[in-house]
C-alpha cells in the first residue's frame, strides 16, 4: 500500500475561511493523506478541528493525528502576528455576535502534518522538531 | 470569543464571581475523575463518577455544584467539571479489548467522539481549568499544547494537575520543562497526596472567593 503525502501552501489555506479550510483539510486527511503545510493554526482553530474531526469518526477513519511547530517570532514579525491575532479575534467575535458562521483567519509561520490516525502510530514532539512513525499494514 | 464568554472574562477580571466552574480538563485517562472524586470526596464527602480503567469512561460532563473549600482565610465556592477525555481520535477497537462487544465498543466510540464535542464546547463556559495531565506520559503532546494554547487565548486561568506522581516512572519534572510558563502541582490523585497544595493554588490563582 502506499501513502500519499501533499504539500499545501499556507497561502492556499489562508484564502479559504475557517470552515471552508477545515473542511478541506478533513476532505484529505479522510481520504488517507498526509497534509504538511508551512503554516500553524491558532488554537481555537485547531480545536475546531478536533471538534469536526470528532463529528467524522467513523469505523474506517478513527480520527487524526496533528503536529505543529510555530516559529518564534521576534521583532516586526511578533507585532505583525500581534497584530493580525488581534484583528482575527475581533473579526471572530463580531462574527459571533452577527451569528455569520464562517472567517478568515491568518495562519501563524511555522509547520503543520495532519494526518490520519489509522495510518499514523506516534508523532514524538520536542519543543523545536517532531517525528511521525507511519504504518501501514497490508490487506490480507 | 462570544459574547457570554465575554462576559465571563469581565466577571473575572473584576472578581465579581462567587460561585467559580473548574472545568477538569486533559486526555483519555490520566485521571480527571479520579481528581473530581477526589475533590468531592475531600469536601462534601460524596464522588462524582465512576472510575474503571477502560479509555473513555467519561463520555458526558458530570457536575458537582457548591463545593465549598476553605484554605486560610479564603473561602471558594467551586462547581466542579469533571469532562471526557480530549483526544483527536477514537478507534471502537482498542476497546475490544477490554472485553467489549463490538456493539458496545461502537457505541462508546460514538459516545466518546460527542464527549469530545461537549467538553469543548464547555470551554466557553468555565471560569478556570485545572489541566490534568499524567506524570508517567509524554506531557508535549498536541492536545496538551492546544488546550493550554485555548485556555490562554481565553484568558482562562490555569493550574497543570501533574497526576500520578505515586506511580514509578513517573517524572513530574518533565511536564514543568515542557510548560515552564504555567503554575505545576505534583499530586497524586488516587492517594490524595498534595492535595492541600492543589487547593492553596485554586484559591491562589483562580479569581473570586
């Protein structure tokens, strides 16, 4: 069997809105690819990735396995990110309060894997590199 | 944020909450609701779930409302949430064996992945965590990095419970290198070891009393 890895530009997740984005990941992980992009989800966005992927669950696809490291940021680079974390908070919580269900958000610089949980067995995080053990059993 | 989770931050900003929700919050099995009955024990005398090994026991969030601790002058009313296990993944078959049918297994499968739901959609309604993780694991998985990173974003206070520290290998010291940042305590749960020390930094790091 094989395994199919796709390599995703952060700009190409950045133009999609939050559920849009989420969705497209899932679309992919589900059909047992293992997406790699070179930016990081917030947190709450991430954790409305673990909510969705929760809805999918199903006897063929287990759920997902995730791994991110986020670039520190220094200088101009920090308060651009202050920044545009704090024009997606407002953009998030005007949302909520219009009852407007999807938004778009920036992604952090860094590295995401997503992958699926059937094919992925450990992912070993330090605090500046992670490695993933895949496998994939034959059919018999 | 929303507006009732709004809401819920100028409460704690100003200290204006008497009656504080602590949500119990961490992955499958490092013992959230062997700390709830813990802490229920301790204070009211009664136990608030059930506990038995198997991953996923706690598939709905219970509730112990008015639990009222006292350390020194400072009195808290706390309600307690003990909620189900957070993970990015449930398979029905590693409950098969732990003798489950493959009907029982399937639908605690389904019944873990909305638990999963539930206590995340309760972050926006607690009004601190106590982030339980187990002192013999990894503590640098990606559950443990997003929920610390929501709560954070919340602007939720948090303590890290470091459980289990009465079992060998565990190494409580590992789960402060990896979240330097964040107020540890190093318990042990099932033992009720240090659990003095849990409470001296509720009513130390969590707002109102």
């Amino acid at each position: 069997m094989k395994l199919k890895f796709d390599f995703v530009s952060s700009a190409v997740l950045e133009e999609k809105p939050r559920e849009k984005r989420i969705n497209f990941i899932l679309n992919k992980v589900k059909d047992g690819t293992i997406l790699v992009t070179d930016g990081v989800m917030s947190p709450e966005e991430e954790m409305e990735l673990i909510k969705e992927t929760m809805r999918r669950v199903d006897d063929g696809f287990p759920g997902i396995e995730v791994a991110s490291l986020k670039k520190p940021a220094k200088g101009l680079t920090k308060l651009a990110e202050k920044i545009s974390e704090s024009k997606d908070k407002i953009a998030t919580f005007f949302a909520s309060i219009s009852g407007k269900k999807d938004v778009q958000t920036s992604l952090k610089t860094g590295l995401t894997l997503i992958g699926p949980a059937k094919y992925i067995k450990e992912i070993k995080k330090n605090p500046n590199s992670f490695s993933v053990l895949a496998e994939i059993k034959k059919k018999v | 944020m929303n507006f009732k989770s709004f809401l819920s931050l100028l409460y704690r900003i100003f200290g204006l909450k008497r009656n504080l929700k602590i949500g119990l919050y961490g992955e499958t099995g490092v013992g959230k609701t062997t700390l709830a009955n813990r802490i229920s024990l301790d204070w009211t005398g009664e136990e608030i779930g059930k506990v038995t090994g198997i991953p996923h026991e706690t598939r709905k969030v219970q509730k112990k409302e008015k639990i009222e601790i006292k350390v020194g002058k400072k009195k808290l009313i706390l309600t307690i949430l003990d909620m189900p296990g957070l993970s990015t993944k449930v398979d029905y078959r590693s409950f098969l064996k732990y003798g489950l049918s493959k009907k029982e297994a399937r639908k605690r499968a389904r019944e873990a992945t909305d638990g999963v739901i539930e206590a995340i959609k309760w972050l926006s309604n607690v009004d601190a965590v106590l982030a339980v993780m187990d002192a013999t694991r990894d503590p640098l998985t990606q559950v443990n990095i997003t929920l610390l990173g929501n709560l954070e974003a919340r602007k939720i206070p948090v303590i890290i419970v470091a459980n289990k520290i009465d079992k060998k290998g565990a190494k409580p010291e590992l789960i402060r290198e990896a979240f330097p940042t964040y107020p540890v305590v190093e318990i042990s749960a099932l033992k009720g070891k240090n659990m003095d020390s849990l409470y001296e930094a509720i009513a130390k790091y969590v707002r109102g009393g």
